[in-house]
C-alpha cells in the first residue's frame, strides 16, 4: 500500500511540475502516469534485482555497468511511453524528435528520472536492510543475553 501512494505522490508531483494551462488536461494526466509507471522499472530493479545480486555481493564493476545500462535504457523508455501519450493526443508531435537538440534534451531530462528513481531505490534498499539488519542483531543480543541470565539462575 506504501508503494502505491509513493506512486501517485510521484505522478501528482510530475503532473504539478509539468503542468501546461494551454495543454489538454488528461494528456499531461496520462504523460504524469506514463512518468510514474516508466520509473518503476529503474526502481525496482535495482532495489530487487541489482543491489541484492551485485552490490552485496562485491561485485561492484558490474553494479556499476548494469546500472548505468540499466538508467540508458530506462530512459529512453521512459522518453518514448511519455511522446507516444504525446502523440496520440496531438499527432503533430513526434514521438521521436527530428530536432537533435530537442531529443538530447529530452533523453537528458528522462535518463535523470530513471537516474533519482534507481539512485533513490538504492538509498531506501540499503537503508531498509539496514534496519532490518540492526532489528535482527539486537534481537540476537537479547536472546543471548537471556541465555546467559536463565544459566546464571539455573547455577544457582
């Protein structure tokens, strides 16, 4: 449940920022939800799949190429849900820029979304093992702890 309003928090953000008096109200809708569902693929991914696999594990080289590869192709993903919704509302956008300026720009602005999405899962991954890492040894100490007491009372 989390999850799902940390999504909506995420489209109504996107919505709010990009927002066009001028455009028509469900196509920046439909763009801000494009946003929001493009990002979970860097999200969860590197918070399931790549920080379990790679970053845990030491093997840190490819931690790094799989997530750079992984932030480039989400990107770019996210660039083409985000013009197709552009396009179906209004035909005359592409969904690919002919400007090479225009789509540098663009790509630039939808590799950072998938950069914040998988850096952010990472964060929240590595913090949420953590405490559960933390839980778990001071539950330990206790049960240990308790050990030693009920011996110390059974010498006695």
């Amino acid at each position: 449940m989390l999850h799902v309003v940390m999504w909506c928090i995420t489209a109504a953000s996107t919505f709010l920022t990009y927002y066009v008096p001028h455009d028509s109200l469900v196509a920046q809708i439909c763009n801000a939800a494009m946003v929001a569902i493009g990002s979970t693929i860097p999200f969860y991914t590197t918070a399931y799949f790549l920080i379990p696999r790679y970053l845990y594990k030491k093997r840190y080289f490819l931690f790094i190429l799989l997530m750079g590869m992984l932030i480039i192709v989400s990107g770019i993903l996210i660039m083409i849900m985000v013009r197709t919704v552009d396009h179906y509302f209004d035909p005359t956008k592409s969904i690919i820029a002919k400007d090479p300026a225009v789509l540098r720009y663009t790509i630039n602005v939808f590799m950072w979304t998938a950069m914040i999405a998988s850096f952010g899962a990472g964060g929240l991954k590595i913090m949420s093992d953590s405490f559960k890492l933390r839980r778990k040894l001071l539950e330990v100490e206790n049960e240990k702890i308790s050990t030693e007491l009920n011996f110390l009372r059974s010498q006695i």
